[in-house]
C-alpha cells in the first residue's frame, strides 16, 4: 500500500490547486466551445456553478450529462474534453481534476459516485476510460490512470468499492474488463509505477483480492478468476511475469 498512500499525497496537491489556483479556473462561460453541461446538473442551480463545476482550460468540448456532479466541487478543474455520463460524479470532490493537465477523462453513466472516486482520474498526460455502473464508493477510481501517457480502462460495473483501483493503471497501464474488482482495495495499484495488469470478465471480486497485481511488473488476469480475499495480491510485480487464466484461484 505504500505506492497509493504516497500518491493519496496528491490529493492535497490537487485540492491546493482547485481551492488556491482559482485564477487559472475557468468557468462553463466565454469558451471558443461552450461545454454542453446539462440544466439538472453541476448544482442544478443549488448554488454558484463555480462550486461544483470549473475548468482547467476553456472547458472546450466537456460535455456533462443530466444528473451529474451535484456534489460540492464534484467536477471542478476538469480538462477539456472530458466527458461525464448521467447520474455520475455526485459526491463531494468526486471527479475534480479528471482529464486535466492534457489528460483524458471519460466516465459512463451511474459512475464515481463517492469522495474522490474519481478525482485526477486521466490527470497529467494520462488517460482514463471508464464504463458504466463503475468506481462508486470513496477513492474508488481515484488517480486511476494518471500521469505520463498511462491508461486506465474499466468497463461496466467494476472498481465498486472504497479504493477499488485507486491509482490503478497510475504512471502505467491497467484494463479492468466487465464486473471485476468489486470490493474494497481490490485492484488498487494494479498496473501501476510502469507496470502492466489486464483483468477479464468477472474476477478478482473480493477485499484486496488483487492488490498491486503487475505493479512494476506484468499480470494478465483471465475471466472469472481470483475471487477470494487476497488470493491473487500482488501476483506479476517488480519486474515479475504473471498469467492466470479462466476460472482459477475461487
């Protein structure tokens, strides 16, 4: 756990910027391409729209889907193009800074629905793909993806619980396919620090069931595999290689 509470860090580097940095904010308003940001959202008129939703840029290309980011900055700092499905992002801080800093950031309908689930998710170059159904709980997603061209792919309903795949793909690259690392911490780290983790369909369910898997290292994961408690932690890391494959370690 050592790598996520270290990157946990940059959540109060990131609140300094949203809460300190506001002169480099741009709200939804005077952009080239007005973010498309749904009436029922970004506070739905509960308060100023600066303390739910801002951005990094112009906000060009954002697009935030009805029901959205209602929680206390929920969705500010965002980078240009993100996208945001329905009914997501609703939770204090929840999907502040996604895709920011020449990141990309997309969540899917039902989404991040918890403190920070996915705030920074796609952040500093990095990239984040996230399905629906997905990374509800507190820090659930949280930097997943983030930093130096790393990817983070979650498909629908996976990465439900707190820390799921907090940092997951973070400064490396992580695909978390359908129903899979449900549970708290259950793929944090996966992929991370320049390291390679793929998750099939339906596995690694459970508390810390997969935990750093292919941290610094290489882990495939196939379908419906590894879902006990800690059965498949940090399998594939420090440079190691791991395959396991359909139906084994349950």
């Amino acid at each position: 756990m050592n790598t996520s509470l270290r990157k946990l860090g940059l959540l109060v580097a990131t609140a300094a910027l949203w809460f300190g940095g506001a002169a480099v904010l741009v709200p939804q308003m005077a952009a080239a391409k007005a973010p498309n940001i749904d009436p029922t959202s970004c506070g739905a008129g509960a308060g100023p729209i600066d303390d739910y939703c801002t951005f990094i840029d112009t906000g060009e290309d954002v697009v935030i889907a009805h029901g959205s980011c209602n929680g206390l900055y929920s969705c500010i700092a965002l980078g240009n193009g993100t996208r945001i499905g329905h009914d997501s992002c609703n939770a204090a801080e929840a999907c502040g800074a996604a895709g920011a800093f020449e990141g990309s950031g997309s969540i899917g309908n039902g989404s991040c629905n918890g403190f920070a689930a996915c705030a920074s998710a796609g952040f500093a170059g990095g990239s984040s793909s996230i399905g629906n159904g997905s990374c509800n709980g507190d820090l659930a997603c949280f930097t997943a993806g983030g930093f130096d061209g790393s990817t983070s792919s979650i498909g629908n309903g996976s990465c439900n619980g707190e820390g799921a795949c907090l940092d997951a793909g973070g400064s490396g690259r992580s695909r978390v396919d359908n129903d899979s690392c449900n549970g708290a911490f259950a793929c944090v780290d996966a992929g991370a620090n320049g390291g390679s983790s793929t998750i099939g369909n339906s596995s690694c369910n459970g508390l810390e069931a997969c935990e750093q898997a292919g941290i610094n290292g290489s882990s495939v994961i196939g379908n419906r595999s590894c879902n006990v408690s800690n059965v498949c932690a940090s399998v594939g890391t420090s440079g190691d290689t791991s395959v396991i494959g359909n139906n084994e370690f349950n």
